[in-house]
C-alpha cells in the first residue's frame, strides 16, 4: 500500500529547523564571535596578531576538516553530524567563558568549537536542506542562507547587548548553553535525504522523478550529477573556487577586523554593532530575493557584479570619509553577503546533489586556508603600522579579481553519463544559463 503523503512536506521542516539552528549556532560563532575581539584581548593582554591567530586557526582547522565533513555528510548523512557538532561547539563555548590563557583560547575556540561549528553548522546544514529539495531548491537553499546572515543581524545585537549588561564571559556561557538547548531538538527532527522516510525530493510522487510522460517527468530525468572527480575536472569548477576563496578571504579578514577597524575611525562599541548589524540586516532581504530570482539570471553574472559593488564599498571603508565611506561599505558588504546564496546555489545546479557535500568540503579545504591567512596578517600589519589602511588598500581589488573569476565560471557540459538524460529536458528552473567554455 502506497504511503499517504502529508499535506507539508517534511523537507520545509528540516528547513525550518536548520535555519533557526543555523541562525543562532552558525550565527554566533562565525558572525558574532568577532564581537568579543576587543573585551578578549584587553582583559588578557594580548596584541591584535595574536587575537587575529586564534581566528586564523579555527579556520584552518575548517580547512583540514572540511573535506572529511563533506564526506561523512554524503557518506552517513547530516542528523548524526549536526548532533555531535553542535553538542561540540556548545561545550566548547561553555568552556571558554571560564578562560584565562591564550593557550585556553586557541585550544578551546581554535580547536574544540570550530571543529563543532564545522561538523554541525554551516556547510552540513546546507547539505542537509540540499538533499531534500531539486526543482524548489533556490528558495529552500535561500531560506537557509537567509537565516545566516539573520544570525548576524540579531545575534551580533543579542551579544553586544549581553556584553554590555553581564560582561564577556557570562555571555558566552548563555551562549553555549543555548546552543546545546538548540541542537538536541533540532538533531531530532532533521532527517538527512527524503528516501530516509520513503518520500522523494521535493515531495514528488514516484511518477514525476521517474522520467513517466508529460509533466511527471519534468525534473528527476533532467537532473546534471556529476561525480567528485567528474567535477574537479572541470575548469568551471576551479574558477568557482578562486571566485569563492577570495570572497570569503577578504570578507572574513574584513569582518574580523572590523570592530577596531571602526574604532580607530572614532566610533563606540555600541555604534560599531549598530553598523555591522545594518550590514547584516541589510543581507537578510538581499540573500533570500536573489536565491529564488536567480533562475533568471546567470548565477555567474549576478556574483561577478555583487564582487564589483563589494570592492566600491570596501574602498568606501578604505578612504571613503566620515559617515558616507561607512554607509558605502555596509551596502557593499552587504550585497556581498546576499550573493552567498548564489554562490551555493551555483555549485549545486552546476553539480547536482549527490556529491554536493564532497565537492563543497574540498573547496572548504582551498577557501579556509585564504581565510587563516587574511585575518591574521591583517593583525600583524596593523601591530607593525598601527594603521588598516594598507589592508584595505589590498583587499579591495583583490574583489574585483573574484568577480572576474566568478564571470568566467559557466556551466560545464554535462558528464557523458548524464549526458543524454540532459538533452531534450526542460532547463533547470534554478540559475538556468547556457552552457558556455568552463566544459570537461
């Protein structure tokens, strides 16, 4: 007897779920973290190039990691990564908010809550909600990266504000605890792949992904899947890549940066987490109408053009004077920020599903090592010059050279394995764009 299918898809609840997880747990770590910069490294004395190391380690910490995540998420699936992960990252910050050594720092945020945060959020997260949707993956996928940047909006508000009131270290202990209070439940209801629960991607009934006549065959029998090593051979893959690395690179050395960055220009505390905040409010709209308009425009463009705005803000931020240079880079960033999603959404339309935490995880492994070394030579220029001037100075066109690289990255021509399945289907609904010179 065939199994009844519900009226709400259980893949909306495991993006329900994954985004209010991903808002708080990714949020916290990745957006908010950099909020306790200043409070860490004035109550233990330490210069900024030794507070930028602990940054930079943690990501190459997700460098090392990154590919093996991707591969246990394809391999065992998402739900028992999201749990070991994010119990990780809760104990882990339950322990720092009793720190009181560098050492204590570097192994604790370096170590214990990055390799959680990498296990459990962020790119698990986004292979979980991938695996469960094809034809409505931009909007899913969107809603998930979406709920990212709402963790930097709110989270980075909620810890400036508890920083404020009971001091740096008892909020990173309700921080630990809510992340642990967080992960249990969620691990519970996210299932990693509909075929878990007898259903198919997007809750289609079995007729409409078997490739049956008419309209039931609209998008099972269409769907590009490309092997790991079908992938890395192909130039559009890579060019993704150095698009990708320099993105993130700036972007995190930037947003690790950006507090004393701004207080250096004059502004309080208080006034930079209005700032930053606005930036990443300012994403939250961006990242979620880009996502679900992107079938109508090539995915490659739209990020070439986001990387041109981001390196007018950045050089807003660079030399722009008093209120109008910080206003220029919180829209540019922001715009950066909105175009993650396309990013994401891009690999997997090009790539397909089913290696998509593989093929996400090996390019963690290139991208992360961009982002241990910009925060932390960020830090040991601003020791030796007392100025972020020449930091900016490099970071700004260095996102011109993203979008170049991101413009350059067209579809690839489907593996000969898929190759016939392709021809004749009706085009993807998400970053459609015609084939073009980034082929086997």
């Amino acid at each position: 007897m065939q199994r009844r299918r519900p009226r709400i898809f259980y893949g909306w609840w495991v993006v329900v779920v994954s985004s209010l997880l991903g808002m708080f747990g990714n949020g916290s770590i990745s957006q908010g973290f950099p909020r306790f910069f200043v409070p860490i490294r004035t109550e233990l004395g330490l210069t900024s190039a030794q507070m930028s190391l602990v940054f930079s380690l943690a990501r190459a910490e997700g460098s090392a990691g990154g590919p093996l995540v991707g591969w246990a998420v394809d391999r065992y699936g998402a739900r028992p990564m999201i749990l070991a992960g994010g119990l990780m990252a809760g104990i882990g910050t339950i322990l720092l908010s009793r720190a009181d050594s560098y050492w204590e720092l570097l192994v604790l945020f370096s170590g214990i809550i990055s390799l959680g945060k990498s296990g459990g959020f962020g790119q698990t997260l986004m292979a979980a909600v991938n695996q469960w949707f094809i034809r409505r993956r931009s909007v899913a996928m969107s809603t998930l990266m979406t709920a990212f940047a709402g963790g930097g909006a709110f989270v980075v508000l909620l810890l400036n504000f508890g920083i404020q009131q009971i001091g740096w270290r008892d909020t990173l202990l309700w921080t630990g605890v809510f992340i642990v209070a967080m992960t249990l439940p969620a691990a519970f209801f996210i299932r990693s792949r509909p075929e878990d629960m007898g259903l198919l991607p997007d809750g289609d009934a079995p007729a409409s992904i078997g490739g049956g006549s008419g309209s039931g065959g609209r998008r099972g029998s269409s769907e590009v899947s490309f092997s790991f090593r079908q992938a890395i051979r192909t130039r559009t893959y890579w060019l993704i890549m150095v698009g990708a690395i320099l993105r993130v690179s700036v972007t995190n050395g930037m947003l690790v940066h950006v507090f004393p960055i701004m207080t250096l220009r004059g502004i309080s505390e208080n006034e930079a987490a209005a700032w930053v905040a606005a930036m990443f409010f300012l994403g939250i709209p961006l990242r979620f109408i880009m996502g679900v308009t992107s079938g109508k425009f090539r995915g490659n463009v739209l990020l070439a053009i986001g990387m041109v705005i981001g390196a007018v803000g950045m050089g807003g931020l660079w030399i722009g004077p008093g209120a109008s240079g910080l206003l220029l880079f919180v829209v540019g960033i922001a715009i950066v920020e909105g175009i993650t999603s396309v990013n994401w959404l891009m690999l997997s339309d090009y790539y397909g599903r089913s290696r998509f935490a593989t093929l996400m995880g090996f390019m963690s492994l290139f991208m992360n090592v961009g982002m241990f070394v910009s925060p932390y030579a960020s830090g040991l220029v601003f020791d030796r010059t007392g100025s972020y001037y020449w930091v900016l100075a490099v970071f700004t066109p260095l996102y011109v050279v993203s979008a170049v690289a991101f413009l350059f990255a067209t579809r690839p021509n489907p593996p000969a394995s898929t190759r016939r399945r392709w021809i004749g289907t009706e085009a993807h609904v998400s970053l459609a764009a015609p084939s073009g010179g980034g082929g086997d």
